[in-house]
C-alpha cells in the first residue's frame, strides 16, 4: 500500500493525531466557540496543510463548525509549484481518500459533533478530493469544492448522497467550462444530484488571500453562500 509523502518541506500546521487508514494521522483541530457543532472536513490545496488552510479551518470553527484539515502529506508543505505538483503526484487518489474516510469517521466519533453527516470543503487539489470523498463516503452529506482539480478519470457518482455547492473561477485556465459541464452531467446522471456549481469573475485559488490570485469580491460571495449551504444541510 502506498505510504504518505515524507515530510520534506517546513513543518504543516497540527494539533491532533487519529488512526486512519492503518496508519496514524495527522491533522489540525479547530473549536467553535460552543465547544461543540456540525463536523466539517477541510481539504488542503497542493501546498499542503499550511498556514491558509489553518486559518480556513479557525474561521469555520467560528462560524459554529467543529471543523478538521486532515493532513494529506504527512508533515510537508511545498513552497513551490514543482514542489507542490511532486508532493500531489506522489499521494496516489485512492490513498487520499482512505485517509480522508478515516478523518470522517474520526470526526463523527468525537463527542463535540452533533451532525449525523459531515460536509467537506476543499480548495485546488482538495477541492477534487471533496468530489472523490463524497462519492465514495455516505456519511459526506455537504461538499463544498472550491476550484476543484480532478486527477484523471471522474469518480464514480453513483454512491454520491452529498448536497454539492462548487465554485470555479471563469478566467480558471487549470478547470476548462467545458469539463465542468461534463462533471455537472455526470454528477447528475449517476447520482441524480443537482451540483449548483456557481461561476465568478476570477482565476485560479481566489479564495486564498495569501496568494496574488486572490479576488475579494468572489472571495467573499463565495465564503458567505458556502456557510448558509453548510449550516443549511448539518444544522
């Protein structure tokens, strides 16, 4: 079975271990201010489990989450693209989704969460990863890709039982229209699953607000319509 990436890089942002996939895993661990919520999955980008993806998760533990960022890499975070795509390339998908799982049934066993699903929001890379999860895993009710990266084929939808809110930038060069016409149609026709996918004026990681890619007006349309869907669906 192939094994999480080495950490290579400065150290990922964790505060909590939890078996998963016959392996210990890593993770960080945010708190609403009730001490208590929703579970909410949040997936890396290809940089890994880095200081944005922290402050992602403490913002959702704000919003009333109890919210968990696996980390898929093992401790790494890439400070370059080559880097980023050698760390991505060397998780193999169906890899990451078995941490993912385990991550899930962590989180739905901690007496903090008082959802019977989770949701999963994930950027770039783990945006792909919330379609891969929610396909695979029923206990997924809510996923939230943001620029979601399909690694090779599309998943089979046919298991998909998730309520799917996406959002893609229009001037995105890595995620052609056309491919998300074909990913909302099947989507649709092996799950019966209506994705609202929702378009903004912008590229590539506008959410991130660390990188020049970052677009605040869809930042911000994006951040506000994930929380009602979020709490909409796990309460």
């Amino acid at each position: 079975m192939p094994e999480v990436p080495k950490p290579t890089g400065s150290p990922a942002r964790q505060n909590v271990t939890f078996p998963s996939a016959g392996t210990t895993a890593h993770g960080y661990l945010a708190l609403p201010p009730s001490g208590r919520g929703p579970g909410l999955i949040v997936i890396q980008e290809w940089w890994g489990l880095d200081h944005h993806i922290a402050d992602v998760t403490d913002r959702l533990a704000r919003e009333g989450f109890v919210a968990l960022a696996p980390d898929l890499y093992g401790g790494s975070v890439a400070h370059s693209a080559e880097e980023a795509h050698r760390m991505m390339a060397e998780l193999p998908v169906a890899r990451g989704v078995e941490l993912l799982s385990g991550a899930v049934g962590h989180l739905l066993g901690r007496p903090e969460v008082t959802s019977d699903t989770v949701g999963a929001v994930g950027f770039c890379m783990g945006g792909g990863f919330v379609l891969y999860l929610a396909a695979t895993d029923s206990r997924v009710g809510a996923a939230v890709p943001f620029y979601g990266v399909i690694q090779g084929e599309l998943p089979d939808f046919s298991g998909l039982r998730a309520d799917i809110l996406g959002h893609f930038g229009e001037k995105d060069t890595t995620i052609p229209l056309d491919g998300l016409e074909e990913l909302r149609r099947a989507i649709r026709e092996e799950s019966g699953v209506q994705p609202d996918f929702r378009l903004y004026p912008a590229g590539h990681a506008f959410f991130n607000d660390e990188r020049p890619s970052y677009h605040a007006e869809s930042a911000v349309s994006a951040w506000r319509s994930t929380l009602d869907f979020l709490h909409e669906r796990l309460g």
